[in-house]
C-alpha cells in the first residue's frame, strides 16, 4: 500500500495544475516499512520534451539524479 502526506499531495496537484493541459512529471520521495510506502515528500520535474507536451513527457538524467540525492539526504 502507498499513503501519501498532505504537503506531498499538494505539491504534485499544484504542479499538475500549473502545467495543465501538458503532462507533468516529478519523484515522489519518501520511505517503505514493508509493504507499507509512504510518499513524505514530492519533487516537481520539468518537463523537457521539445515536443507537443500535451501527449508526451521526458526527464532529464540531472533532474533523476538530483530527485535521487534528495532522497537519500
């Protein structure tokens, strides 16, 4: 199961709004006890598709990277 705090969820629905109609994209970071994930904080990406971004989305290597340093801090 993945429960998600309030603060993460809020970031991940304002990204979401802000991009609309484009896909938007981001890590959800947090910490697993068993089966039991919890998302504690979310990391808005942007979404560098050069593209029509309304279909389809793309991630930066840097940005995994940096999304991945925030977890493990």
């Amino acid at each position: 199961m993945i429960t998600v705090e309030t603060q993460p969820w809020s970031v991940m629905v304002d990204h979401a709004q802000a991009t609309y109609p484009n896909e938007c994209c981001g890590a959800m970071l947090g910490s697993i006890d068993g089966d039991v994930k919890k998302v504690l904080k979310a990391v808005a990406i942007e979404n560098s598709y050069t593209g029509e971004q309304g279909a389809r989305y793309e991630l930066r290597p840097e940005d995994l990277l940096e999304a991945d340093r925030q977890a493990r801090a």
